[in-house]
C-alpha cells in the first residue's frame, strides 16, 4: 500500500513510519517543522525528513495522487495548545482535515485513517466507562474539533471514501520527538530531573493511557484490515486495564525511578475525568492487542535518559513542549498569527 502520512515528524509519526516501512508499505511522508528542532536521541537519522514540507492547509491535489491512503497525524496536538487560540485551532484542526479528506475523495484515495482521541469524552457523567458509543462531552477546542471532524468525515464516507477514525487513549512512551507535555513523558522527565513528582492537583481524575508504539499498530492494523471493518467505525485505542487515575500513574513512574519521591496538592479545577473500554478493537481489528503496560513505559524512559544523560536543560527544552515551541516561533517573527511560517 502506499500510504500519505501527515505530522510525519511529531511524536507519533516519527514512529509509524519505521512501523510502516517495516510492514512493507511505501510510505510518503509531510510534516511543516514547527518541532524539528527537538530531538531526544540520535543523529537524526532515526526520523525519516519530511517527503513534503508543507503546512496542511496548503496540501494540494497533486501531493496526493498516487496514494492508497492517508494516514492524518498533523493537527495542533493538545487542549493547552488549543485554548491559547481556539480560531486557529478550528482552523486547521478542523477546517484543514475536512479540505484534506475531500482532496482525497476526489483524487481517488479511499482509506483515511484519522487519528482522534478519547478526550472526546471529557467527563464521566455517571457513566462508569465509555465506548464508542456514548455521548461525547468535549471541553475543549481540541476535542470539540475532533468531535466535529468524526461527524463531518462520516458524513462523506461511501462505496469510494472509507475513512476511521481511531480515538486514542493518552500516549506515552519514548520517540526522537519525544512530547515532554503529555501525562506519562512529564512526570518520568520530573523524576529523572528533580527526583520528585510534586504534583498541584490531588490526581484524582482518570485517564486511559497507551503506548506511542501501540497507537502505530493499531493505525498499521487499520491500513491492512479488510475495508468492511473498518469503514466509517469508530474504535477507542488502548486496553481496558490501562485506565489510571493521574496519582496512581505518578506512583508507578515513582517506582522505575528509584528514591523519587510523590506528593500532591489540591484540585486543580481541571473537572476532565473518563475511563474508556477497548473491547471493541481487540474483537474487531485483526492482528491488533495492546501489549505494553504504564509500567513498561516509565522503565523504557528511565533506560533511555540513563543512556543519554538527559539534562534539566533538554527536559525543559521548548521543542519538547508545543504550546512553548509555537510561541518562541511567534515571538521571533518566524510564524504569523495565523501560524503560517513567514519565510
């Protein structure tokens, strides 16, 4: 299959790839830069450069003739991120995916693999677990656009644009471009740093997490599964053992670092609490179970900043954290308001 994929370099895509290539696809490849100049380990030459580097909004039918499928990573990539700029993140999140799936219905692609995320479900409501099929709550720009891409794309889906839409539990793990701003990478980045989790918010809430490497089989299983099963259905992305609340994810990183100590403070006022069900893609998608663990996750990263040495310095390097990477690009005139790169 030749798959088009978006967001190639961020944290995800830089690890599909290699997943893909390794499956025997063919594999082209855009990213526009915004973080390529965070890079965790390595020489560079772990994360394959961008085929196209281009911004989403300005894709064009003939990127993607040619192509089987799209697998769509780039989008402004969590809720801090969208609340700083709630018209932006429409814009792209939403309005650029909806032009970027009708390019590939009319250029013939019928696979459109979309990456969306269980903040959908946003608050618990009296429901004890969420599936695929239960009301969603967005609370954020982020999710609402997910919500809204999910029904705009379903809408067009037929005999000749099969799209899916997997929504992801939280990911963790290690990757070049690793995000130092997600739940799991963050507080293993404290306690190799500081050797404490000091924690504002009493962790109460829940989270479902997955591995990075976990959502890029579940994305490869996708591509390859027979188009009936996947066509136009939606599928929660990780295992149903894997919800945690924050303080017990702080308690098991605490432990693959040892001496590290945990404390925690107060509610934060964040009210964003779900536990999600997995069967549905462990019964559906052929070839694809979850096989790591937040444990496994938290020992990989201890290994991996044991084996660089990783510094106060790059843990709070601004590449490493999206909402600090687009303003240090903004505030240095190499972004417009519009998050367009000027030069």
């Amino acid at each position: 299959m030749k798959v088009f994929v978006t967001g190639s370099s961020g944290f995800i895509g830089a690890m599909l790839v290699p997943v893909l290539l390794e499956r025997g696809h063919e594999v082209t490849t855009l990213d526009t830069g915004y973080y390529e100049e965070g890079l965790l380990y390595g020489d560079g030459s772990e994360v394959t450069p961008p085929d196209l580097h281009k911004d989403i909004r300005n894709i064009e039918a003939a990127d993607l003739e040619g192509h089987d499928a799209v697998v769509h990573l780039a989008e402004l990539s969590n809720d801090p991120l969208g609340q700083h700029n709630e018209e932006i993140t429409y814009e792209i999140n939403h309005k650029g995916t909806v032009r970027l799936a009708t390019l590939c219905k009319k250029a013939g692609i019928q696979r459109f693999v979309y990456t969306s995320s269980c903040s959908v479900y946003g608050i618990q409501n009296g429901e004890e677990f969420k599936t695929e099929s239960s009301e969603t709550n967005p609370q954020t720009a982020y999710a609402r656009c997910k919500v809204m891409v999910e029904r705009d794309l379903s809408a067009m889906a037929d005999e000749a644009f099969s799209p899916t839409f997997l929504r992801n539990a939280t990911a963790y793990g290690a990757s070049p471009r690793i995000r130092f701003d997600i739940v799991l990478n963050n507080l293993a980045g404290l306690a190799w740093t500081t050797n404490e989790i000091k924690m504002t918010s009493d962790g109460m809430p829940w989270r479902p997490l997955v591995h990075v490497l976990d959502i890029c089989d579940a994305i490869a299983c996708t591509l390859e599964a027979p188009r009936d099963v996947v066509h136009n259905e939606v599928f929660n992305v990780g295992a149903s053992k894997e919800n945690y609340q924050v303080r017990d994810i702080a308690r098991q990183v605490a432990e693959a670092f040892p001496g590290c100590v945990v404390t925690f403070g107060d509610s934060d006022g964040d009210n964003r609490s779900y536990r999600v069900r997995f069967e549905k893609i462990e019964e559906k998608l052929p070839g694809f179970r979850c096989s790591r663990t937040v444990q496994d996750g938290a020992e990989e990263l201890r290994q991996i900043f044991e084996q660089i040495a990783l510094s106060d310095d790059t843990f709070r390097f601004r590449a490493f954290t999206r909402l600090k990477q687009l303003q240090h690009l903004l505030e240095t005139q190499q972004l417009d308001a519009n998050l367009y790169w000027k030069n």
